[in-house]
C-alpha cells in the first residue's frame, strides 16, 4: 500500500475527514475482496470468478482513488481498461455476469462499489473512468448498503462486508432488500400527480381550497406544497411527513419535518435553466447542520411566462384579489410549468463547506437581507441521495438497507 500525495475527503467511522487515500496493491485487492465474497478464484490480474447460489459472476476490480486535480476533494473514481470490454463480451457469451468493483479502504473502513456496467461497456475503453461521490461512500458506511443514480443515469451501489450476500441477490436475482417510506411516499406523489400545471388552474384549485398561500405570486412552489401536503391528508401519511407550519418566532425556517428520520426539510421548486437551487437562511441551515441533517426536496420544472400567453395568469391572480393594477407582477408571472424530475438532497455537516451564499440584495428600507444558501449544479452529485427522471418514467432510486442514516 502506498498514499496518496494529496489530502481528500475520507470516511472514517460514520465521519468524514481530510486525510491522504490509500492506494492499496493488486494482493491486497484481492484479500479484501475474498474477504467479502467466498470460494473465489483468480483467473488473472485484476479479474476473479465466483458463483452465487446457481449463477457465475465475473469481478473485475479497481482501487476507488481522488479524481485528481483540479477536481473537488468529494469526487472520486476507478479507472477502467480497455480489457474491460473484451472480459466483458466474453463472459457474456458464456452466461457469466461481469461485476465491476471498486475497493475503498480508509484505515479500517473498507467498502466496495459497484458500478452498473450497462453505462461503461458502451464507452470506449482507453482511459475511461467511473465515479463515486463522498456522500455515496459516507451512506454506504451508514446504513451497509446504498444505492443511487447520479444525474448522469451511471448506477451505483455502496455495500460493506456484512451486506455482500445481500448485495448479490440484488444485483445477480433483482431481489429487493432495501426499502425507505420517506423515498416510497415521496415516489408515489411525485409519480401519480399531473406533471403539467396551468397558472389560473393552480390558483382556481388553490382558491377553492382556501389554500392558506393560494394567493402568493410564486405559484408553482407553493401549488407544490399544497399538493404534497393533500396527498399525504388523503393518504395517513403525515407520520412520514409532516408539514412544520406552526412556527414561533425564530424557529427553524423549514417547512417538513420527517418524524422517522428525526430531523427536518424543505420543498422546493427549481427551473431546469438555473445554475443553481436556491435554499433557506444561511446561518440558520450552517448552525442547524451542526447537529442533524436536512431534505431538500426538489421539484425540477420548465416554464412558460405568461408574458408569451398576453398575461392571461397575470390578469386572473389581480382580478380575483380586486386589485386596481391588473399587470401587477406581470414581468415575473409564470403561465405554466412542466415538471420534469424530483431530486433528494441530503446537507449535512460533512458536505455543507460545498454550499454557496446567496446575497438577496436589500429590503425596501435599504437594510439588507439575510443571505441564504445556494447549491450549485456543478456540486449537485455530493448531496443527492435520490432522483425520479419523471417524463422518460424511469425510477432512479437511491434506496438504504435499513434507515439508521442519520
């Protein structure tokens, strides 16, 4: 074993810490990698097969190392060769399944991670690589087993040694063993509402309602949070989720609350076209973040303005409140949205040093506002836990063995 020459982000006893990685030699792969799965044989470097109750299956591994300069210390990756493929098409041909593994050791937190081979065979080989996130590594420790897709569809799965046979019955015979009410709940919603919303519908549905924000300018966030909330009334889930709305002064500024999981969230609605989703006050989520973790739940939409549809939104929302000025908030007005994905996001205190401040300019009498936080896309991958592509109607599930991760 040799280090690294640069520190990173490791995960050390449910922690993270910035320390040199560990790059571990082809033997020492191979012990920790025996020591997961039994009766393996080393058919050469870098490959060993095995048998799973009736099916063979084919380990390639790699070690998971820091991405490298001038990458964030939370990304990481094995690198695959152009023997991949060949091995790959030639256990094919055999019935063999090709698992592609990476073996992650930080002093005595070892942890491997598949890679879902469907992304990287389709690649060309020379110098192609897979990725692996901080938080991935981190909710893998957690909970034994966790499972994600990035927002680049590549599939993985974070598994310790107690979880290797749980790990093969999934991959090898699409067993389920791992199962969260809050993503179920959230899954559910997300996937039976309508994914198309008009303006003057929303409000109509909202004003009907007596929805306590039916008349509030930002409509799709607040439409959201009226929908979300019905659905779990209808559905006697508010012991999954429940909307913290009975705030006092200086309490938290976030509106779920997950009574499972022993801390708090927030929903969101983000346009596609933002380089960034904006959160809640920013010394509020640092001071909060010291001591639990935080959902984000994020509504991914396009939007129409209603400045291309003559305002016909704008005109409603003024006319059913009876005010004089009928174009009031006519340049910001949205006419319709579509939704097109919904996000997780995990904050906790290892990954909010990723966070960005968002300065919200100055209130009427010039004193200036609190800033608040902000995730940049380009950061999106070490804070997602979950993600629903909602118009291809693909499931993407980041899904935990058990539900002790926080």
């Amino acid at each position: 074993m040799k280090l690294s020459n640069v520190k990173v982000d490791q995960i050390y006893h449910d922690c993270i810490i910035e320390d040199y990685g560990e790059i571990l030699t082809n033997s020492e792969l191979q012990f920790i990698i025996k020591g997961f799965f039994q009766n393996l044989s080393v058919d050469k470097k870098e490959y060993m097969y095995g048998k799973h109750r009736d099916k063979e299956y084919c380990i390639y591994y790699k070690n998971i190392s820091y991405l490298g300069n001038p990458h964030p210390k939370f990304k990481k990756r094995i690198q695959i060769s152009e023997e991949f493929k060949i091995i790959y098409e030639k256990n094919l041909k055999n019935n063999i399944t090709t698992l592609l593994i990476g073996v992650y050791k930080y002093k005595d937190n070892i942890l491997l991670c598949d890679f879902d081979t469907s992304t990287y065979v389709k690649r060309k080989m020379h110098n192609s690589s897979a990725h692996v996130y901080t938080i991935d590594l981190l909710n893998g420790e957690r909970n034994g087993l966790f499972e994600k897709k990035d927002i680049r569809g590549n599939l993985i799965t974070v598994f310790n040694k107690s979880n290797a046979i749980n790990y093969l019955d999934k991959k090898l015979y699409n067993e389920e063993n791992t199962k969260i009410e809050v993503f179920d709940t959230l899954d559910d919603f997300f996937i039976h509402m309508a994914k198309e919303w008009l303006g003057i519908e929303a409000y109509a549905d909202m004003i009907e309602h007596n929805y306590r924000n039916k008349f509030q300018p930002e409509w799709p966030g607040f439409y959201l949070e009226f929908k979300l909330e019905q659905y779990l009334i209808n559905n006697n889930k508010q012991d999954v989720i429940t909307f913290y709305q009975n705030r006092k002064k200086d309490e938290v500024d976030l509106d779920l609350e997950f009574p499972q999981l022993g801390f708090f969230g927030d929903l969101k609605a983000h346009s596609v076209t933002s380089s960034g989703i904006q959160g809640n006050d920013y010394e509020t989520i640092m001071n909060l973040l010291e001591n639990q973790s935080i959902y984000y739940i994020v509504a991914n939409h396009e939007t129409e303005k209603d400045s291309e549809h003559d305002y016909t939104v704008t005109k409603y929302w003024n006319m059913v409140q009876n005010k004089d000025n009928i174009m009031s908030y006519s340049n910001k007005m949205k006419y319709s949205v579509k939704i097109k994905s919904y996000y997780i996001l995990e904050l906790n205190k290892y990954n909010k040093q990723y966070l960005d401040v968002f300065n919200q300019g100055k209130n009427s009498d010039g004193r200036p506002r609190n800033p608040k936080i902000s995730i940049s896309m380009k950061n999106l991958n070490n804070f997602l836990v979950h993600v629903i592509d909602l118009m291809m109607k693909i499931l993407i599930r980041g899904s935990f063995l058990n539900q002790n991760s926080i």
